[in-house]
C-alpha cells in the first residue's frame, strides 16, 4: 500500500513538471566540464578522423 502511494505521488509530480525541478537541484557527483569533451574532439581531428570544418564546428558548440 505504502509502494502505491509513493507511485501516485511519484506520477502527480511528474504530470505537474515538480519532479523535474525536484531532481534538477539534486547536485551530480560528477562535474559537468567540457575538458573531457574538448579533448576527444582534440584527438580525432589529431587522428583524422574528423575534418577542419567539423573541428571547427564541434570547438564553437563547446
């Protein structure tokens, strides 16, 4: 009984949009940097993997 009410609570929240700010605030353990990203994009233009116009467009996006 007590899994069911969590559920439809659970579901109300997410109909009215509260949920998403709910979980929104919860802070991640990991950071969100883009160094990581910047640094594959770096190695497959190194690799030739990706052109200089992809490059430049993947380095504007970041």
């Amino acid at each position: 009984m007590f899994l069911l009410l969590i559920l439809a609570i659970s579901f109300y929240l997410y109909k009215t949009g509260e949920l998403q700010k709910l979980l929104s605030n919860i802070p991640s353990k990991r950071a969100n940097s883009t160094n990581g990203l910047k640094d594959v994009v770096d190695y497959r233009y190194a690799s030739g993997q990706i052109s200089t116009e992809e490059y430049q467009k993947l380095i504007e996006l970041l």
